[in-house]
C-alpha cells in the first residue's frame, strides 16, 4: 500500500530552538520511515515582515543544514524550498477566490501580528493562511504534524479543501492532525508561563540550536525555578517542570526516573546535569550542521532535487485545478 502523505514547513527566520527541535522536528525524522514526507523551508511565507535579502538566503540555508543535521533525510523525504515551486502561489491565487474575508478576519494569529505590526499590516499578512493552504493541498497530504498555534490554520485548510471539492468535484484530499507522540511543549525559561521563541526579548529565555557550550550552560544556569526547592513536576512549579521536560527529551528518561534520582537534592546538582545533558545532546547536531553548511554546492544539490520532485507532484495537482476552474491548458 502506498503511504500516507505528510506535509510540513518552517520559516527561515534565523536559528531554530530547543522548543522547536523538541516539539516539532525531533518527531519529523520519526515519521521518514513510516510516511511520505514532503518538508518545506517557507520563504515565501517569511516575507509577510520586511526581510533583509542577504539575511534570508543565509538563513534559508541555514534552516536547511539544520533540518538535515537534525535527521531529515533527503532520500527518505522530499525536502525544498518554497520559492521553488511556484505551484504554491498559483494554487493560492485560485483558493483565495474561495476563501472568505470573514474566515480570514477570525485568525487569531492575524489579530496578533497586526497589533504588533501596525506600520506593516500588508495584505501578506492576511492571506499567508491561504498561502500555507495550498501547501498542504498541493501533495495530496493526509496528514499535518500541528501545534496548538496552527489547528486553526489547518481548519482553514480543511474547510477550503471540502468548498473546493463541492464546487467543482473531487479533487483535493482533505487532510487531517496529525497528533502522534510529539515532544513536550517548552517553554521560556525566563517565562514559564509562555511559550519559548527567538523573538523573546530576553535572549536567556530560549536556547538555541547553534548556541556555543558556554551560552547554553549559563541560560540553564539563569532559568528561572522558585523557592520550594524540590525537583517535582506539578503545574505550582512550571519552571522546574519545564526543566524536567527538556531534561527528558534530551536524555530519553521518563519524568518519574528523574524526579526520583533528585530526590532530597537542590536544583543546583539538577541544573548542573542538565546542562551537561543539553550540550552533549546539540553537540552532534551543531557538528553536523558546520559540515553542510560548509558544502553549498552539496545544499545546492539537495535543494534542487527535492525542488524537482515536489515540482513533479505540485504540476500534476495544480494542472487538474486549472482545468476544472475553467482555464486553458498551455
């Protein structure tokens, strides 16, 4: 039988996060065996904010390197960048003529980016959901790896899929969640109570990726715990509990193992292990990435590729949406 389809995609805007690694790629490379991966670096979606052009191809390339060092295969999985395949935008062209302005208008996400860009409010900005429909649609996806900030996205997706299919026949598949064994939601370590993201205020509230052994050592260091003084997971002590998850996701033991080897123990020694943990635990990742980083003609290489098979898939859909639409075959 063939194998189910998933589809999913990151912007280039600079290094990626512990949370993003452990919430969300880190399960990506689980999925290469068992389905038909198609992941997208989203530059088009990373120019609704100003960008400047030198700094998004370098981090284009960067979240590239960084897929593969975090095990995206590029035999197991089609892995491109958006920009090319220009079936993304044609498709979105044409779902936007059935998209409704109310629909758009309840994004929460549109409503949180407006009121932090009012001088950028582009139309970009208001449509990328349709954008990051056809995305999915594109591939025949049965199946979208989502977090909380994104459900609604896929509704949209969902709903545009069924609008379509009514209109004008079967055509798209209707894709689902996909909402497996993913990684524990991390949050900021200066923050607990909010997500962690790199465009914190405070640089000690996130960990990056790429982040130097020393850097990482004294952001752990610096997060923030409270005055119990006892390694235990519970919702009173969120900043300890975010601790314990990435100490789990790093050192693959369960919550109770850890809890119970601090035991009696400050959060000094529990701090200490965990920074060694998380360096240790980056260190091949970091390795691997100054390696591909520093073959542009082997990224080159790949992103051509994955380009030419997603072009192969993507044509077929968009021309079977063209003729149903009513447009000429070239």
């Amino acid at each position: 039988m063939d194998k189910k389809i998933v589809f999913s995609g990151v912007q280039p805007s600079g290094a990626l996060t512990i949370g993003n690694y452990i919430g969300a790629i880190k399960r990506w490379a689980t999925l290469q065996d068992e389905y038909n991966c198609y992941y997208c670096v989203v530059d088009q979606h990373a120019i609704t904010v100003p960008q400047k052009a030198k700094d998004l191809r370098k981090n284009t390339l960067d979240i590239l390197a960084l897929l593969m060092a975090c095990g995206i295969d590029h035999e197991k999985s089609t892995l491109f960048i958006q920009s090319h395949v220009p079936e993304h935008s044609e498709l979105a062209w044409v779902l936007n003529t059935i998209t409704y302005m109310g629909q758009l208008n309840r994004m929460t996400q549109f409503k949180d980016k407006s009121k932090r860009s009012e001088e950028n409010l582009n139309s970009a900005l208001f449509t990328y959901p349709v954008l990051m429909a056809a995305d999915i649609l594109l591939y025949k996806t049965n199946l979208v790896p989502v977090g909380e900030d994104q459900k609604q996205h896929l509704e949209l997706a969902r709903d545009l899929a069924e609008r379509f299919n009514n209109r004008y026949s079967d055509t798209f598949m209707v894709p689902e969640p996909l909402i497996g064994e993913f990684g524990a939601r991390i949050m900021s370590l200066q923050d607990p109570n909010s997500k962690m993201s790199k465009s914190d205020s405070d640089e000690n509230g996130y960990i990056l990726l790429l982040d130097d052994k020393n850097t990482i050592r004294r952001k752990i260091k610096r997060a923030v715990t409270d005055s119990i003084g006892e390694v235990s997971y519970n919702d009173d002590q969120p900043g300890i509990k975010n601790l314990l998850n990435i100490y789990s996701s790093f050192s693959g033991e369960t919550i109770e193992t850890i809890v119970e080897k601090y035991e009696g123990r400050g959060y000094g020694d529990f701090k200490k292990d965990l920074e060694e943990i998380v360096v240790d635990g980056l260190s091949p990742i970091q390795e691997k990435f100054n390696a591909l980083r520093s073959d542009k003609a082997y990224l080159e290489e790949i992103y051509r590729k994955g380009s030419e098979k997603a072009s192969d898939e993507a044509r077929k859909m968009l021309r079977k949406v063209y003729k149903k639409v009513g447009f000429i075959p070239r």
